[in-house]
C-alpha cells in the first residue's frame, strides 16, 4: 500500500489526482502531518509525501530504522514539478516510484542513486536474492576498479561495467586458508555455500528445486527442517531455492505449504501418473500404493527443473524422534535458462517506444538487431551491453544468434520495427526456439496503426494488413489474399508495397481491389510514420501514383463506406452507437 500524504490544497490537489489514477493502490492519511506520516510509515510499503524534501527529512528522521525494512519515499513539491526518490531507492522501491508518480502526475522524476545515474545495475535491484558486502562491490564497480565476476554458470544477469571480468564458468572460489583474506573485489553467482571476504557478494541463482512427499498430516517443523538440514549437509543455500514440487495429492497438504511459506517460495504439483513417467533412482512401492506413483520427492523435483535437471541429493527421509518419518526431500540443480526478449520499437518516434521496451532492453546484456535499429536506440542500452548488428536479408542469422545466445545463458533482447510479431523478427526467432529458454514478446505501435493514427480513423471496422513482398510469399499466394480482402470489402493496409525491384505488384493489388470498390474510395500514403521526415497524403483509389510509394510507406485502401471528412480517412464502425439503457 502507498500512503500519500498533504499538507497544502496545492498537495491535495495532486495528492487526489494520484489516488484516482490508483485505485485500490493507496491510502490518504488526513490530519496533522506529523501523525499522518508516522502511521504511514508504520502501516505502508511506500509513501508519497507532497511536501518540502527538508520537511519531510525532520519528519522521517526519527522514524529510520534499517534501509532493507524501512518503506521507500518520494516526495512531491508544491508545484508538482519533481517526484524526488527520497528514501529506499532500490530495496523500498522509491526509485521506480519516482517514475511512476512522475508519469501520472506529469513531474520530473529525480533519482540520485549512482547506480540508476550511471547507468550500472545496482546488485540490490536485480530480483536475486544476495549476501555479502553489497556497497563495497558496488562502490568498485562505479569507480572503475577491478571486480571478477566468478559463477557456476552462466545465469541472465544484466549488462556489467567493462571493469567487471569473467573468472569462468565454474570458477566459484575455494575457501582461503585460515587466516587469510581473497585480495579481489568479487561478484560470485552460486546456489553453494561460499566463504565470503570483506569485498565479497553472492547473487542466488533460483536454480534449485526441492521435491518434497509427505504423509498426511505432517507437521510444517517437519518438512521445512528436513528440507534445511539437507540443504545445509549438501552445502547448498536456501537462497537459492525457487520452489518446492509434489504430487497433486499433496497440494493442500498444511505441512508442505507451510514450508513454502517459511522459504518464500511457491508449491508446484504434478499429476501421479505424470510424476510414475519420470525415471528415478529410487523408486518405492509406499508412495505408489498411497498417491499411485513411486516416487514423489525425486519425479517432482526433476519434472520441475526440466531438461538437464542434475539431480544434487537424491530421496532422504526426515529423522523425527520417537516416531516413522513422515517427510521425504530430494533436491535437483535445474540447468540455466537464458532470456530471450522480443521487443517492438514502434514505428521510429522516441515517444512510441513503450516504458517496457526500455526496461528490456535495459535488463538486455546482449542486443541483436539490424544495424539501423541498433542506431534508433543505442543511447538507451546500459554500459557494457554486447551489440551484434547485421544488415537487411540476414533476419534468420539474426534470429538464430539470438536463440544461440540465450541458449548460452545470456539475457537477449532481439529488436525488430513495430510489433515485433508483425512482419519482424517474432515469428524466425520463435520458430528457432524451444522450451529450453524463457521467451518474452514485448509489443510495439505498428506502421499500420502509426500510419492510421496520421490519416484519421481507417481502420474503424474489420482490416487486413498484407505484404506484398514476394521474397518470402510466392505472389499467387498473396494475389489470392488481396482479392479475398477486396471481396469481402475489407480494408487493407499494404506493407513492403514497392521497391526498386519491385514496381508491379502494388499497380496489381490496387486493380484487383478496384474490381470491387469505386474509384472515389479513400487511400491513405504515409511515408516514415511519426518519423520527422514523415509524409503524409490522402488521394483515391482512382488517383494513387505508385511512383510515389516505396519500402518506407504503408498504402491503406479504404472499404466501401471508407469516406473523407473534413481532410481525414475514416471508415464508420458500422452500427448505431446505443447506450446500456436501449439494449
């Protein structure tokens, strides 16, 4: 919850405008400030504080406990110019804050953490969890000094400054000798154990899985510590847990959950007759005659880490005195899954690149993309993302690198135009793809929608995008789709309508369209959508001079009822507009 809080009419008035853009988000604390800001501290994960930054210090100060507990605060001036990430920048999220309350309320988001100024990744800001001296490594990595990065494997981890080098997969250090301190600054990423010095920060990978089966009624004391005990005797962090797997059967069980909870992760189940699939090295016929498969600790956990799961410490029971066990636990090191994002960058406009399209490819440690794309947004990749480039006809290359990189472990993000899934780089990409890596689409403002947003409103009813390259399609095929459309008097958005090697088939596609409808129907030419150099024209079917088109315009072709008002396309809808209370 987000307690807002005011002490002007000018801070109320801004105050409200916020809680009405986020219902069910925040909270208004009325009353004298002081006491309001002391019960949101006490009662609230963040608060936004519509006063003087030097006011709101003296209020909060004797409130501050611990930075990892403590909410994070943003405060708004009186003539809501700036949201100031004040308190809790990254573990109380005011950083984030700052910006959303910007954007709703039309402020300057002001964020002085040096990891968010510089453009470095802050450790405390990637979702893992991390131990270890977090300030210290980061304070090296901001000032240029040696780190090594040391990690079990490669794990999709955001770019890092060029000062932070690669020991090698695998090369988690040993302890010291006693009495000794490792020397260099060091980021490991490890499920292990590790000894940690001075300059020293582990990140926990969420690469275990812990199979858990249980008898009814089991006691939570009971699954959590056998699940702790094995861990520990295995020399592996509970950090590093993403959750426990079981049998359906076992889903509601209080025990099984109540350890979940106890380790913040969730519980995911298996059907018996999937989980009797799974070959275990341990089978037994107790778990067989009571849920109906012969394994539940070792099937769950390996159905659950995937293909390559490496099973770490196979079935062990719990060891309560006094009694028969009433627990068992296996736990499997799932193999690492890079993260491939496919991300839409609009039509070219800065403006029409979406905020999640900035964070991916923020989060990106390697971009892949044709080479003019890269250009559009190079400015906003973080210092150290590794750019592979190519030029026109190589998309599959393209594609395949990038599933090849993720593959590798890496966080990707491939960019294509527009929606990424639209005529781009979506469909080679995932064609290549399997379930061995996570997949993100991220959509983009098309051309179409870009070119119609110019135009007016033509694609107020049913409309059809169609290529007319031929490179991928044979031209009978799309032939046979633009007189489909122009059949079933749809509009039609033309992509790729004419080069320098291909000057016929847009003439083509527009007579068979004219087969159907008038001469006087509407067509929109845009060129370069919302780009500076953008053109735009409306003319008729009878009119349009193809010479005038090329690779970098989307040719629309209104429908029958497609009409021109006041120097704009619009198609009707197509049916009375009536309200709730005439239906």
């Amino acid at each position: 919850m987000i307690g807002l809080i005011s002490a002007t009419a000018a801070g109320a008035s801004a105050r409200d405008r916020l809680a009405t853009a986020w219902p069910g988000r925040t909270r208004v604390y009325d009353g004298p400030v002081r006491e309001a800001v002391e019960r949101a501290f006490a009662e609230c994960d963040q608060l936004v504080c519509f006063l003087a930054t030097g006011a709101t210090v003296r209020l909060l100060a004797p409130l501050l406990s611990d930075k990892s507990t403590d909410p994070g605060v943003v405060c708004v001036d009186e003539a809501g110019r700036y949201a100031v990430s004040l308190l809790g920048g990254h573990g109380g999220g005011a950083n984030s804050l700052a910006t959303e309350v910007g954007s709703t309320l039309s402020a300057t988001p002001v964020i002085t953490t040096a990891t968010d100024a510089t453009g470095i990744p802050g450790l405390d800001t990637l979702g893992l969890p991390f131990e270890g001296a977090v300030a210290t490594v980061t304070r090296a990595m901001l000032d240029g000094a040696p780190v090594t990065l040391r990690a079990d494997t490669v794990w999709p981890l955001p770019p890092l400054p060029p000062n932070v080098t690669a020991g090698g997969a695998g090369a988690v250090p040993a302890p010291p000798a006693p009495g000794t301190v490792r020397p260099d600054t060091t980021l490991l990423v490890s499920d292990r154990v590790v000894p940690l010095g001075p300059a020293d920060v582990v990140l926990r990978p969420p690469s275990l899985v812990v199979g858990v089966g249980a008898s009814r009624g089991v006691g939570v004391d009971e699954v959590y510590g056998l699940v702790v005990d094995v861990l520990r005797d295995a020399g592996l962090s509970a950090l590093s847990v993403g959750e426990l797997a079981t049998v359906d059967a076992k889903a509601d069980e209080p025990g099984i959950v109540g350890a979940a909870a106890e380790l913040g992760v969730p519980v995911r189940t298996y059907p018996a007759d999937v989980l009797a699939s799974v070959d275990v090295p341990n089978p037994s016929d107790a778990p067989l005659a009571a849920v109906g498969t012969p394994s539940v600790a070792e099937a769950a956990a390996l159905a659950a880490a995937g293909r390559g799961g490496e099973l770490l410490v196979p079935k062990r029971k719990s060891s309560p005195q006094g009694r028969p066990a009433m627990a068992t636990c296996a736990v499997v090191r799932r193999a690492p899954r890079g993260r491939l994002a496919v991300v839409g960058l609009g039509p070219g406009a800065r403006d029409l690149v979406t905020p999640r399209a900035v964070a991916e490819l923020r989060r990106a440690s390697v971009l892949v993309g044709l080479d003019q794309y890269v250009d559009q947004i190079r400015d906003l990749l973080r210092p150290g993302t590794r750019v592979i480039e190519s030029g026109l006809g190589r998309e599959e290359e393209r594609a395949r690198t990038a599933v090849a990189e993720a593959r590798a472990g890496h966080a990707v993000a491939l960019i294509g135009s527009g929606d990424a899934g639209v005529y781009a780089m979506a469909s080679p990409a995932l064609a290549e793809a399997a379930d061995d890596i996570e997949v993100v689409g991220v959509p983009g403002v098309t051309a179409a929608l870009a070119a119609a947003a110019i135009l007016g409103a033509p694609l107020g009813h049913d409309h059809v995008s169609i290529s007319l390259s031929d490179l991928h399609t044979p031209w009978e095929v799309i032939e046979r789709r633009v007189r489909a459309a122009a059949e079933a008097d749809i509009v039609v958005t033309f992509y790729n309508p004419r080069s320098r090697g291909r000057d016929w088939q847009l003439p083509k596609a527009l007579a068979m369209l004219a087969e159907h409808r008038t001469g006087t129907t509407p067509v929109g030419v845009v060129r370069n959508a919302s780009r500076p150099d953008g053109t735009s024209h409306l003319t008729t079917l009878a009119r349009i001079d193809p010479t005038t088109v090329d690779m970098m315009t989307v040719v629309t072709v209104g429908n029958t009822a497609t009409r021109e008002i006041a120097g704009r396309m619009v198609t009707p809808r197509g049916y009375r507009w009536q309200s709730e209370g005439a239906r």
